[in-house]
C-alpha cells in the first residue's frame, strides 16, 4: 500500500506522542481531555479518509509522494493548533 510506504508506522507514532503530551499538559489546564481527543481522532481520521482516496486516484508516483508529504505537514499542523492552543 502506498500510504504506508510513505506515512510510516515511526511518524505515525512519533505523532502520537505528541498528541500524548498535548493531551497531558491539558489534562493539566482542563478537565475536557475527552473533547481533545475526539477533536484530534476525528481530524485524523478525515485527513487519512481523503488522503486514501487522492492515492487510490492518483498515477503519477511523484505527485503520490507530495500528497503524502502534504498529508504528514497536515499532521504535525493539527498538533501545533492544538499545542498552541492549550499553550497561551
């Protein structure tokens, strides 16, 4: 699979931490952790929905890759919204 080749399980879990420790120093400001996640999971999932859908149309091989790095750039933007956020 495409995606995987590009959006590997390491960035996926590098990105995850993240949101961990977004979701602790929030813990720590709020007691709406729940909303947090469920705002951070249903971002993720529409991003990989989309992405999964521009690579099963996509034919050009760079044009996949850009997609996937757009697609890690969106990522790490939902994290810095997120740590900016809970940071001010």
């Amino acid at each position: 699979m495409f995606i995987a080749q590009h959006l590997s399980a390491s960035e996926l879990e590098a990105i995850a931490i993240c949101f961990d420790t977004i979701r602790q120093v929030h813990r720590r400001l709020a007691s709406n952790d729940e909303v947090l996640a469920n705002k951070f999971n249903n971002g993720l999932k529409q991003m990989m929905e989309h992405l999964q859908k521009e690579m099963e149309e996509e034919t050009s091989e760079t044009r996949k890759i850009r997609t996937a790095v757009l697609a890690k750039r969106g990522l790490v933007q939902i994290l810095v919204e997120h740590t900016s956020t809970y940071l001010q």
